[in-house]
C-alpha cells in the first residue's frame, strides 16, 4: 500500500469527502478513480461513478465501538468511536487496485434493492490508481 501524504476533507451534507494522496515521485499522469463508502448499518459497500456496487466491508458494534473486516483480504481494525471513523478508517486502507478487484470478482448489488443506502453515513473518496 502506498503511503498516504495527504489527506483533503470537507463535510458535506450526510457525508465527507477526502482525497488520498500517494508518496511523492509517482507519474503525476496518474487516474484518479471517485467511490463513495456507504454505512446502512452491518457492512460498508463501495459504489463506483457508473452505479455499481459492492460489498466492501463487514462491521461489527459492540460497547459502542466500530469494528470491521475487509471483504477480499480479510483485514481487520476496531476500536471506532464512530461511524464516520470507521468509514475514514476503510478508505486509509483503500488503494484503487484493491477497490477494482472488489468490482470484478464480487456480484454487483446496485439492483438488489434491499438496504436504503442513504440510511447512514457516507464518504466520497477519490483514489488514484497506477
């Protein structure tokens, strides 16, 4: 994973948005890809500028704190005090290789229609890929 240099946030309405910035010395042509993190309640899901979405993230709540597993590589942290950390928490994690290989190998839930992903808290985050 890339060291992060820089993190740029603002809050917005229900969410926030940060830019995660890699070491320097990389090509500056790089793609800079655009997700948003969404928290119904149980897991974190990723949706990508074209309206698909996955599952990102299984999270647990207990005494108050946040706690989750990466779906793919079985990464784990806790200790949250809130649901916007733990959303911040997951996407200092993120690289956009990882996020891509979640969109390929995992089904696309965008039409499943069964959680109200504007029920919680969410995170627009941009990534910038190699």
């Amino acid at each position: 994973m890339a060291a992060i240099v820089g993190i740029h946030a603002y809050q917005a309405a229900r969410g926030k948005e940060i830019a995660i910035a890699h070491a320097p010395g990389h090509d500056q042509l790089q793609k800079v890809r655009c997700y948003t993190l969404f928290f119904p309640g149980g897991r974190v899901y990723a949706g990508d500028t074209e309206g698909h979405l996955v599952a990102l993230a299984l999270v647990t709540h207990r005494n108050g704190r946040y706690g989750y597993t990466l779906e793919g590589n079985g990464f784990t942290a806790g200790g949250l005090d809130s649901a916007h950390a733990l959303l911040e928490s997951i996407a200092g994690r993120l690289t956009a290789e990882y996020v891509e290989t979640q969109f390929q190998h995992s089904p696309d839930l965008a039409r499943a229609d069964v959680f109200d992903l504007t029920a919680g808290p969410h995170l627009n985050i941009r990534l910038q890929s190699a």
